[in-house]
C-alpha cells in the first residue's frame, strides 16, 4: 500500500476514534446487544431501532482501542438507514476485507469507506478489535427485540 495512502487511512481511524459517530445510548432500542474481546478488554453494546426491516436509527457505547472504536463508528454510521439485507451484506464484505480477503460483493462506494480498515489483516490479533462491533450489530438483530 502506498505510504501516502496509508497515512491517509490511519488519520481517518483516529478520527473516527477520537470523534465516533452515533457514540451514546439510543432511548428506545428494539434491539441491543453486548460485545466483549477477552483478549484486549474492548467491550461494546450496539442498540438499534428497526422499523419496516431497515435500521431506523444506531449507537454504540463501549471502551476499547482506537480500532474497535473507530469500526463501531464507521459500522454506525454506514449502516444507518440501511435494510437488514443491506445490512448484512456490507457486514460480510466487511468481514472479509479485514481478514485480506477478496471483498468483491460491496459496491464501489462501501468498499471506498471500508478500504481504510483494509490494512488490519495485516495484523491478525487486531482482527477482533475491528469485528466486535459487527458482531454485536449482528448478536442484536439475531436476538430479536429488547
């Protein structure tokens, strides 16, 4: 990856870790889960509130490193407004572009916004770091309602 580029991505995951987008509790979540990594201590809890098989509205709370937080932040903000299936087709390319697997099933756009977590496949132990809020995401809608 170009030098330049990977700058680029490593200012974005600050960014969205000093200053995470839909951070806080949702008032009425239809849905919520609690993640937790053993192996770093991040913890997470992702509430949502579905309304006609879309997610109507998304925040997260949680402490951990700056890679957990910022891929809860990037999870919350490009899933909002999203369908289920849309949901858990950006949540499967996702999961494979940090593993440095081939991605091809996310469009153009979503594959732009999620290139900045690309990088983590090369560190395997960080993997978890930047799944525990897709996990959870999809821990809350397999629950069902809160």
């Amino acid at each position: 990856m170009d030098p330049s580029l990977r700058e680029l991505y490593q200012e974005v995951i600050l960014d969205h870790s000093r200053h995470p987008r839909h951070f806080g509790a949702l008032e009425h979540p239809t849905h919520k889960a609690e993640g937790y990594n053993p192996l770093c201590g991040d913890r997470v809890t992702v509430s949502l509130a579905l309304k006609d098989g879309r997610v109507a509205d998304i925040k997260f709370q949680g402490k951990g490193c700056a890679i957990s937080q910022a891929s809860a932040s990037l999870m919350s903000e490009m899933l909002a407004g999203r369908s289920l299936a849309e949901a858990e087709k950006l949540m499967g390319g996702f999961l494979h572009l940090v593993k440095g697997e081939a991605a091809g099933d996310l469009s153009e756009d979503d594959r732009e916004r999620l290139d900045v977590m690309g990088g983590i496949s090369e560190f395997p132990m960080r993997v978890k770091c930047a799944t525990l809020a897709w996990h959870t995401f999809h821990n809350a809608v397999e629950e069902g309602a809160t």
